[in-house]
C-alpha cells in the first residue's frame, strides 16, 4: 500500500516503523529533527512540510493513496490535513486520531468521508471503566459477531497450583512471569500469579473468577484517580457517569480547578503535591475499592500504585505510556491499561489489519493476536470442508451456536460459523494467511 502518515510524534513514528515493512510510507511533519530521526533509523520517506497545505502534498498527486493517517498532537491539525490532502490526492481510506471528546457527536466525519476516528483518551477512559462491571478481571475485550469475551485475570498468590477442567470457554494465553504461551491442553495447570485469558461468555468466566483470584471480594464503588491532566479527568468523568464515588488527586491547583469545573462538583477534587505516603491515610484514600495512576509518566504510575498496594487498596491500575514498562507494571501486580498514545497505535494497527472479511484484535501487551473470521452465506464458505493449520503454538476453533470448539480436524463449515484463531505474535502472519486463504 502507498501511505501517508501525518505527525512524526510518537505514535507516527510507532506506525511508520511497523507499516514500513512490505508497504511504501511517507511521514510528514515540519519538525526538522524528528523526521532526522525517522531517516536514520527507517526506511521511509520523510517529508518536511506543513500539513494543512494541499501543496505539501503536490509530488503525490500522480499516485493512488491508500491510506492517510493524521495522527498530530492537534486536533485541528489533523482534521485540516485530510481536508486537504483528499482535495488533491486519491484516497482510498483515512484514520484520523482525535483528543476533543466532543468531535465523536458531531457530523464531522461523514462530512469528511473519514474511514475511521480514533479517540484514544476516550478508549482508556472505557477501559477503566469496563473493569467496574468485572471486578476480577484485568483486561475485557468485546467483540463484534459474538457474546464471547476475552477477560484476563490474575492468579492470586494463594492459590493452590491445579489444573481447570474448562467448560464452554477456552484459556487462550498466560502471562507467567515474563513468558507468554497459548495452551493447547484440554486441562491446563494455573500457578500462583500467573495472568491468564479467558475466551468465553462472561458468566461463566465469572462464575471461576473466585478461586483464581482471592483477595477481592467486593463490587468497586470507591475509586481513586491520581493526576488531573485531560486523561484523568476523562477517566474520572466516565466513572462518575457510570455512578461511581471519585476522588481525584493533582498537585496543580489550576489543573484542580479546571478538573472541578468539567467534573460539575460531583468528585471530590484533592489538591496535593502528593509526595507523601500520608495522603493515603488522611484524605482516606486507603478505603477505596480502585486506584488509578493516570499521569503522563509511567515510573511515577508504579510508585503511586505501589504505595497504594502497600495502603491496602487491592485493586490498583497504571496507565501504560512506554511500552517497555508493560512486563515490569505487570510483575508487580498491577493492571496494566494503555495510555492514549499506545491506544492510538494499536486500535489504527487494528483497524488496518482487520477487513471486512476478518477481524483481528492483539491482546496481553501485543504478545499475541486473536483472528475472527464469520462465515456468511454469501462468503462460498458454505459447506466447504477445511482443515485445521498444522501449529504447536496457537490455538484454533470454531463457533456454532454459540457453543466454542477446538479446530483440531477437518469440518465442513456451516452458515454463520465463526473461525477464531489465537496465535503468539511471531506466528500470527502464518495462522493470518491460513485464515484468509481458508
């Protein structure tokens, strides 16, 4: 494909780096430096130039483009850009990423004939707020064509080693320690700590929760957000939607004020410079149910989740910014949610490596990678026979009727099948080429 990626920031760079291989990309931005940076370690074309000016885009005009991504740290930039460029070049589809909550409401992207919008403040919000409905759980994922979700879930340190006999719902990865494997077994040995996938419907993933993970017992209603930038302030707002007590902590008073005033009164607002381990105690932060470290730096995140663990608050969450603290966030028993730049990246990766014909979603920090693929009437799938992809370290089934099956010999495939794939990232191209060939 020929693509243009606008902005050089981190989450341009991030895409340039993984789409430079087997497509023809082009990073635009007029910061001198960083497109220095992207020439010496990529092999792209980097582009010095404005990118709300059609002329930028003048040497391209000659070409289809395939793909135009926006992904500046301005709003109005990005929206601009692709106004721009699809008034002179031929593009197949835009992504645009937004921060401005209020742009989803809007008619903006039909009028611009944008493919995709990408809000990455509001998909972390989400995923905090997902973890109310599922106490137990780490991590949940929904998906389009099933009821079934993938939740993850952390061992308790007190549980006794045992194997799970499974019921409608497969174990389609653990974390344990800094190792990652799909399980093939019909019965699977869980030790203490390990972070384990659960592919099923959620009643019954609840119904185990329990035994795996002993220390919480409670509904979550008392939640504690540290910083007051855009992103804590989106995460506390969806909690008080959703009817949640907040507490929000920022050392800067006009950060506090502001937070205040788009929070309406209704979270208790705590101005402190929070360098002490008190706070905890004094503003009876210790009593919550969930704690949110929601700044902008990923080592204070771990200290202040940390202390909060150390303070008896059970269930403590850290927003992921630099992917190389994912294994030690996770090592230290803390739940890991990706902050709005590694959303950004990986919901546009998403987007790009999913058709109409499959859809594929990573998991467990981009360790791995989940294929769906439906059966329609109208696919030719119907009543052909195929045969499982011969593979050791990924799991594959099929769905029918909602009930869940291991692809492990040839089937005649049936309107409305579904085909789901799990496989480790280094075997995802072979299991991806397997499931769009079927």
């Amino acid at each position: 494909m020929n693509i243009i990626i606008a902005g050089a920031g981190k989450v341009g760079f991030n895409l340039a780096k993984t789409l430079c291989i087997g497509h023809n990309v082009t990073i635009i931005d007029k910061n001198s430096e960083a497109l220095d940076r992207i020439q010496e370690s990529l092999d792209i074309l980097p582009l010095r130039g404005d990118v709300e000016d059609s002329k930028t885009y003048a040497a391209f005009t000659d070409k289809k483009i395939d793909l135009f991504i926006a992904v500046t740290n301005i709003d109005n930039v990005n929206l601009i850009s692709v106004l721009m460029a699809d008034a002179v070049l031929n593009i197949e589809r835009k992504f645009v990423r937004l921060q401005k909550h209020f742009f989803h409401d809007s008619k903006i992207q039909d009028q611009l004939g944008i493919d995709k919008l990408i809000f990455p403040i509001q998909l972390a919000s989400q995923a905090i707020s997902s973890l109310l409905e599922y106490p137990k759980a780490n991590n949940v994922k929904f998906f389009k064509y099933t009821d079934y979700k993938l939740i993850s879930v952390m061992v308790s340190s007190r549980f006794v080693p045992q194997s799970l006999a499974l019921k409608n719902f497969k174990i389609v990865g653990i974390e344990r320690k800094k190792d990652f494997f799909i399980p093939n077994d019909t019965e699977v040995e869980i030790l203490p700590n390990d972070l384990v996938y659960f592919f099923g419907l959620e009643e019954e993933i609840r119904a185990l929760c329990p035994e795996l993970e002993q220390n919480i017992n409670k509904a979550i209603q008392r939640c504690v957000v540290f910083g007051g930038e855009e992103l804590g302030v989106s995460i506390a707002k969806e909690l008080v939607r959703v009817g949640r007590d907040v507490k929000l902590v920022e050392s800067n008073l006009d950060l506090c004020e502001k937070a205040d005033e788009a929070l309406e009164g209704k979270a208790d607002i705590i101005n402190s410079k929070y360098r002490s381990h008190d706070i905890f105690e004094d503003e009876d932060l210790d009593s919550a149910d969930i704690f949110i470290a929601a700044t902008n730096n990923d080592e204070y995140n771990i200290i202040k989740c940390l202390e909060a663990k150390e303070s008896g608050i059970q269930k403590v969450v850290a927003i992921n910014n630099e992917m190389e603290y994912y294994n030690l966030m996770h090592s230290l028993g803390i739940i890991v949610v990706r902050g709005p730049k590694i959303s950004a990246y990986n919901t546009i990766m998403e987007e790009i490596s999913s058709t109409g014909v499959v859809i594929q979603k990573s998991y467990c920090g981009a360790k791995a990678v989940i294929f769906m693929r439906k059966v329609f009437n109208s696919s030719g799938l119907v009543q052909k026979k195929v045969k499982p992809l011969s593979t050791v370290k990924s799991l594959l089934c099929y769905m029918r009727d909602e009930q869940l099956f291991v692809l492990n010999e040839k089937i005649v495939l049936q309107e409305d099948d579904l085909i789901v794939a799990f496989a480790p990232t280094k075997e995802s191209m072979k299991v991806k080429q397997w499931i769009y060939e079927l």
